[in-house]
C-alpha cells in the first residue's frame, strides 16, 4: 500500500484538515476512554463466577485496555502524517495543549499542598 501526501492548494483546506483532526483525537479518544474503562471494570468480575479473588488475576489485562488507546493514537499519528499531514497537526496540537493544562493543574495542586 503506498502512502500518498495530500498537496493542499488553498488555506481552506488547511484548515479543514486541521479542524477535522481536532475533531477526530476529541471523538475517538472519548470513545477509547469509555471503552478502557467499561473493559477494566468489568472484565474482572466477568471472569470471576462464584469466587471473587478470581477476578483479580485478570486486573493486569484489563489495564493493557488503557495501553491500547495510546498504541492507536501513535498509529493514527503516523498514518496521518504520512498521508495528510495538517490532521495529523490538530491532534498533535491538542495533544500539546492537554498536555501544557495537565501541567498547569500539577503546578497547582503542588502549590496548593505545600502551602496549606
């Protein structure tokens, strides 16, 4: 399969692959977070039957849900760099952005714990 760039013309289009791409790393990340936490909370108890310790030893499986949605936004990252790079910049610049507020909220929370 050969990977062919997109040659964009106009701004627009730019733009539109941009928003698209936002869109896209917003949609499915929610979809991937509903889906790793409805597997790791149920996953346990669904093989578990009648003694509940069971359950546990399949907890370290269930996590590996939460490895999978970081596995596919690499993979989308690098499909889409290769083929139409500015979707590939949305989710690349609101995964930045996520990051700088998780930063922010680790600056604060620090803050707040040493000096209260």
């Amino acid at each position: 399969m050969k990977l062919e760039k997109k040659e964009y013309t106009t701004r627009a289009e730019k733009q539109k692959d941009f928003a698209i791409g936002v869109g896209v790393f917003i949609i499915l990340n929610a979809i991937l977070y509903t889906l790793s936490v409805y597997g790791s909370l149920s996953l346990p108890d669904l093989f578990a039957g009648d003694d509940p310790e069971r359950g546990y030893y399949f907890f370290p499986l269930a996590c590996c849900f939460f490895s999978l949605s970081t596995l596919i936004n690499i993979a989308l990252l690098i499909y889409f760099n290769r083929t139409r790079v500015w979707i590939a910049a949305g989710m690349l610049v609101l995964f930045g952005f996520i990051m700088l507020i998780a930063l922010i909220a680790g600056a604060i929370t620090t803050v707040s714990c040493f000096t209260l």
